[in-house]
C-alpha cells in the first residue's frame, strides 16, 4: 500500500502540483482508510508515513494523521469516492484568488472531457466547513478547487486521483495564459 | 505605574514569623523573566543558598502566574509552583490548570511566596486585599477532596493531601481536586512548612493593552488550534489517553519498568476503549478550549492521564482499567505525583520479582500514601529506594525524578531532552513528543540523533518561555513561538518578538542550570540509565558512544563547555547579572 503512496507522492512533487510539505492522499479500504501522516514529505513516504484510521468513528491515530483528515473523513462518508489527492497546485491557486466565479470551466478537451466544470470551495484548514463544502462539490463532480489553497481530487484508485489532480492544474494553466493573452489583446 | 497583563505585585508570607507583606515588582525583572517558571526560578535562585534541606524552613516555595495568566488568551488559565526539591535536590517547577491560577491574577498578585514553617498547621486565605494565616489544625489529616469540599467556599482551594503532610518525596500540591502540582514532591515541601492549603479569591480581571489587537491574536491562535488534530480532534475527543494505543504502537510504552516497550494489554487502557467502556464529561481548565481533562459521569472519578495509564498501568503490568482509575483517584485524593507512584512500585515490584496484580496495586498506592509498612520506603521515591536495596541500577530515573510514559531508545531526541533536563527525568522540559510522535510542528526521525541536540535546546528555551506565560504545552502541538510573542505584546504593550521570547527560555534554562551546578550536579548527572544503553526490547539500546557524542554537541549549542559549564559570556549575553563562581 505505501509503495503507491510513495509513487504518486512522488510524481505530485515532481512535476511541480505540489510541493513536498504541501497536500495529502489517502485511499478507503472498507471502513479504513490509509492516510499520509501529519508533517511527512510527499516525495519521501516510506511505511512509517502512512496512518490507519477509522473512517466512521476517531481514533488515537487521528492525531498523527494529516491535518485535512477530517475533510477525507467527510468525502469517503458521502461519495463512492476510494481514494483522494489533496494538492497546492500553484496554477489552481492562482486562479482561484483571481477569478470571483465559483466554478472554473476548462478550456482545454481533455479536462472538459474528464471534468466537465471544477467548483470553487471555500473554508479553513481542517475546519468542518471545508470538510462539508468538499463533500458536498464531490458528489457530482472528480475535482474542486479550494480558493486560496489548492486542490481536491477523487478517483476509484490512487492513480485515477492523480489524473484527476493532473487535469485541473492543466485547465487552470491553460486558461490562465489565454485569459492572460486575450486581456494583453484587449490593452492593445 | 501601569501594569498591564501582571499586576506588579508579590505576596512574601513568612510562616515562621506569621508576617505577611505585599512587595512591588520590578518591571525590568518580569521583562526578563515573564512570570511563572521563569519569576519562581529567578526568586528561588536568589532565596536560597545551596545546600539547604528541602524539607526544612530554609526552602521556600514560589506560586507565580504569568503575564497571560487569567486573559482571554486560550490556554492560559495556568500557573507554577517553583522550589528545591526534596525527591531530586534540583531546582524544581511544575504548572497546572484549573482555577487557582486565575483567581490569584484577580485577587491582584502576580505570584505568593512562601519561607519558613508554622510550628501548627495553617492554610493562607487570600481574597482581594484580605490576606490571612489560619488555623488548619482540624484540616490535617484529611485527605484533598475532604479538604478542598471544606474550604472551597472561599474559593480556588490548592491543598496538599496526607502524602505531603507525611513528607512522601514525591507528594504533589492539588488544585480543585484534580489538577496537580504533580512532580517533583512540591507537596512534601509544603508539608513541611505545616501548610494545608492556600485558598484564592479574586474580583478584578487584569488589564490588557490593546484588547483590539488581542481579539485579533487570539483569532490567530483559536484558527490553528482548530486546525491542528492533536488539539482539536486528538486530544479533544479523548484525552490525553489518546496516546496509549499510538505509543504502545510506535513500540515506545514503558512496560515492565522499561524491560518492554510495547504491551499486548494497551487497548485495556486506552481512550478508545475508555470511551466505550464510560460516558465520559469534559473538566477543562478555566479558559482552555482543548478540554483534554474529564470525568466519568456515573462515579465522578477522574479519568487517568496518559502518563498515569503508562506508569501505573503498563510499567506496573496492571492493565485493569477500574484498577487504574482507583489508583489514579487515590493518588490524586493523597496528594502524589501518579508518574513517580507508579515508576517507584514498577521498581519495587522488579527488584523482588513480583507480579502485581490490581489488589496489590492499590493496597502499595495506600501504604506508600499513608507511609505504613513498605510504602515508608517506597515514599522515597525509585532512586532512593532501590539504592538502599543495592539496586541502584533497577530505578529508571533521571537526577532522582522517575522517567515518565516514553522510552527513550525509540525517541532519541526525548532520550537527550530527558538527560539533560534541569529537573531530572522529564518528558516536557523539550516535549520531543511533538515532533517525534505526532509529526508537530514538523515530523522528523524518531530514531536519528542528526539535528536533535540543536532542536533539544532550542524546544527547552521555547517551553521554558511558555511555562512563563503561563500558557499550556498542548496549545504548542498548534502554535508557535511567534503567536505567542504576539499575543503577550497586545496584553502586556511591551514589545517581544519571538527571539526576545525564546531568549526569555534560554535565560531561564542557564538559571537553572547555575542553580543545579551550584547544589553539586555535574555532567555526569545529563544521562540515562544503564538499561537503555544495555538492553534492547523491540527497539535497539542506545549506543552511548553516539549519545555522548551528542551530549557534547547540546553542549556546544548552548554555549557551554565540554563539561556542561555556562561560561560567563554567555551570562552576560543574557543579562543574568550576579556572581557566579560556579561557572567557566
């Protein structure tokens, strides 16, 4: 089981959708759930940096697991989600804070294709609001984006969430450098 | 002048003499030293001279809060009690919640000092201005619930149960039944000076200087509390007994006076199976928002610490949970520290190769409360005890105070911080536990010495400060430094910034270190026992080659010599003024 959370920690690093300390996985196993620990460096998982804990009730390893478990919790409770990538992607951050719309719709095919439109959520690190906003957003969609923060991303697999996350910072990046283009050719 | 956050004032009660005086404070002093730990180590440093017995009138004992003490800052509703202790011989503070704390900030005092010894027993009553000596003689003999039921008309009651009366070494001082005084055998002291109780009353909040700012700090502090699982789910939802199952899990669980580290009985003293066992209620601390005491609703008994489940039940190989709740309401109603109890027992029941069982158990906690039979004996504490049994090797201590609920050879960052720690063997001088165990504020490798003395000395500086303020611990698995410096410059309108605040800490640990050197400890006091360097359990013994290499290097971060030595640059760069001929 690490071994995939060593894998993708990996790849969410490096290429650049997050950075080491930032952001979180975990996958649902029947009423557990394996989740990263608290202050561990995505690029860096070994079996020691992966938690277990209860999905439906806490548990003494609540405390060293991520901080956003209860955001993880709160998905796994209310979608046929199995697996989650909590991401800072940069570009998904940027567009957030830059647009006052509370969805983003890709421009580009392939995350049209995979996620039709990406909410914007909002709440604190951790809080209850946020777990709910997340829970609520992912019940018909793969992937929100949390103003200011970053992103959230559902799959059936550790991988399928990886794409998932892949595809939003591609559509944000990609609307971002034409509404950056398009608003150069307005000035001009 | 306008004090803000303390009140300038200090409460010099003399038993000996029956005299009682109110002394102004010095701003520059308070500036230096904040409150609570920090003002107790600086008075009690300055008070006696070395080599005075604990248990005589010559020692004196500090209560001191601190400038956040009784604001609306979370987790300040603290203070400290600071004296040479009669169990190590050190310099010795200890802080707890409940209400005591509070009360005397309203009452109008910043900390009571208290020398010499009433030839009768007596307890002090403080309210507002109305400050007395009384007459305790129908108090003595009583237990702590029966004490404070009798004086808790007047207000927050902090008493000593019959172990301090009968001077057990590591008797603690309660406050409002549960919260205690605990390490240490600050009880004892008080026994000795024939005081019963301090009764504490108050009707006026201390000021604030910018309460606008403060809001908005406290908003800070409230948010990462909130978001921090340690605090708001962990420690909320169950407890310090959260930590049972993950510790017994991390293979770090004192089982069998260290001979262990892990138990197969853990889940039997767990939060999880407490809570399914009792319907628990919440007893927080006056102003704290993370409520990890509680109660069980049918009995009203107190729900064990972690650090109690650990020692009197694990390390004890106890693993009764009614049998633990019992021990732990005796312990707490004789007035003792649960820790030292249960190391003590876990060595006595080593060194004559007993099996305890639960009756056995509680029928020790009696003896050594009342010192009847053995339990005079055990009341000495591990380090004595086994000592005069020829065992020295079988007490699991540090500078004569009994390890607490992690053993070091799976942490080696608390295995230093337990070595070099001014109050002997101690789990929160540097609470390596956060960044170890849980992964606060940042996880590191529990089992590496790369980086830890540095971290050791610097965590020591920051929860020396924080004992100060007096904030608790468990509000650090959320906030930093910086927060806290933040919040004491909008109550106080003095401006720390977090390195003023750390140097605050660094200050205070020199102090105590001088205070130690000058009674005698030596380096070869900063170390562990043998076990830990001899055997293995589930985790490999400590290789004492690497653990001196990095005593020299903690060493070498504070500016010490090679022989644990303040030098006097280093005195001098923070301000500790005064002759020291102790130091390099």
């Amino acid at each position: 089981m690490w071994r995939e959370f060593n894998k993708f920690g990996k790849k969410l690093v490096q290429y650049g959708l997050t950075h080491s300390h930032f952001g979180n996985m975990s996958v649902r196993v029947g009423d557990k759930m394996f989740i990263t620990r608290s202050g561990s460096m995505l690029d860096e998982l070994d079996e020691n940096q992966v938690v277990e804990v209860h999905l439906h009730k806490p548990t003494s390893f609540d405390i060293i697991a991520s901080s956003e478990l209860i955001v993880h919790r709160e998905i796994y409770k209310n979608t046929s989600a199995l697996a989650i990538i909590h991401a800072h992607s940069p570009f998904a951050i940027i567009l957030s804070l830059l647009i006052d719309e509370k969805e983003i719709i890709p421009m580009d095919s392939e995350s049209i294709y995979f996620l039709h439109e990406i909410p914007i959520i909002t709440g604190k690190v951790g809080s209850t609001e946020l777990a709910h906003n997340a829970a609520d957003a992912l019940k018909d969609h793969k992937a929100v984006i949390i103003k200011g923060h970053g992103t959230i991303a559902i799959g059936k697999i550790l991988e399928e969430a990886y794409v998932h996350t892949c595809c939003v910072e591609h559509a944000c990046k990609v609307k971002y450098f034409v509404d950056l283009q398009n608003a150069l050719t307005r000035r001009l | 002048m306008d004090w803000y956050g303390w009140c300038g004032k200090l409460v010099d009660i003399d038993l000996s003499r029956r005299k009682i005086q109110v002394i102004p404070l010095e701003l520059d002093i308070m500036r230096l030293y904040l409150g609570g730990r920090g003002l107790g180590v600086y008075l009690v440093y300055n008070e006696l001279t070395s080599g005075i017995d604990p248990l005589s009138a010559d020692n004196v004992l500090v209560f001191a809060t601190g400038p956040l003490t009784g604001t609306p800052v979370p987790t300040t509703g603290r203070f400290a009690c600071v004296s040479k202790s009669p169990l190590t011989g050190t310099i010795l503070d200890s802080n707890c919640g409940g209400r005591f704390g509070p009360y005397l900030k309203f009452a109008g005092y910043d900390a009571i000092i208290v020398r010499g010894a009433s030839r009768t027993p007596v307890y002090i009553r403080i309210a507002d201005n109305v400050i007395s000596i009384e007459d305790a003689r129908s108090l003595w003999g009583k237990n702590v619930r029966d004490t404070t039921a009798a004086l808790k008309g007047y207000g927050s009651v902090l008493c000593i149960g019959t172990a301090g009366e009968r001077l057990v070494r590591f008797a603690s001082i309660m406050n409002d039944n549960t919260s205690a005084l605990g390490r240490g055998g600050l009880g004892a002291v008080m026994g000795s000076k024939n005081l019963k109780a301090i009764v504490v009353n108050g009707s006026n909040r201390p000021r604030v200087y910018e309460p606008n700012l403060l809001r908005y700090r406290n908003a800070d502090i409230t948010r990462l509390l909130v978001a921090s699982p340690v605090s708001s789910k962990g420690l909320r939802v169950y407890g310090t007994p959260v930590l049972m199952n993950l510790i017994n899990y991390m293979k770090v669980l004192p089982t069998a006076n260290f001979r262990r580290s892990t138990s197969p009985h853990a889940y039997e003293l767990s939060g999880e199976h407490i809570h399914e066992r009792f319907e628990v209620r919440l007893t927080p601390c006056y102003g704290c928002p993370i409520a990890c005491k509680r109660e069980i609703r049918s009995s009203g008994m107190e729900v064990p610490e972690y650090e109690t489940l650990a020692m009197l039940g694990t390390s004890c190989e106890v693993t009764n949970l009614n049998a633990i709740i019992e021990v732990n309401h005796l312990c707490n109603d004789y007035g003792m520290d649960t820790i030292s109890c249960g190391a003590t027992i876990a060595c006595y029941a080593e060194l004559n190769n007993l099996q305890l069982d639960p009756k056995t158990l509680i029928s020790l906690v009696h003896k050594i409360g009342t010192r009847r039979d053995v339990g005079d004996e055990l009341a000495e504490g591990a380090h004595r005890y086994a000592n005069k049994m020829g065992h020295p090797e079988l007490s699991m201590d540090v500078k004569g105070l009994e390890l607490p609920g992690y053993d070091p050879r799976g942490v080696l960052g608390m295995a230093l911080g337990y070595a070099t720690s001014n109050r002997g063997g101690c789990h929160t001088r540097a609470y390596m536990v956060g960044m170890e165990i849980f992964g606060k504020p940042k996880l590191i490798h529990r089992l590496s010495w790369v980086g830890k003395p540095n971290l050791v000395a610097l965590l020591q500086n920051i929860f020396a400060a924080v004992d100060s303020t007096v904030m608790c611990k468990f509000a650090l698995f959320s906030v930093s430094e910086e927060e806290i410096a933040n919040a004491l410059s909008a109550v106080t309108g003095i401006d720390f910034t977090s390195e003023d605040f750390i140097q605050v800490g660094e200050r205070i640990w020199n102090l105590e270190r001088l205070f130690n050197l000058r009674e005698g400890f030596t380096k070869l006091d900063d170390t562990l026992p043998e076990r830990f360097f001899q055997e293995d359990t589930d985790i490999r013994r400590i290789s004492k080659a690497e653990f001196m290499s990095a005593l020299l290097e903690y060493y070498r971060a504070r500016d010490w010599t090679k022989d644990g030595i303040p030098t006097h640059d280093k005195l001098q760069a923070l301000s500790i003024a005064g002759e020291y001929s102790h130091v390099a």
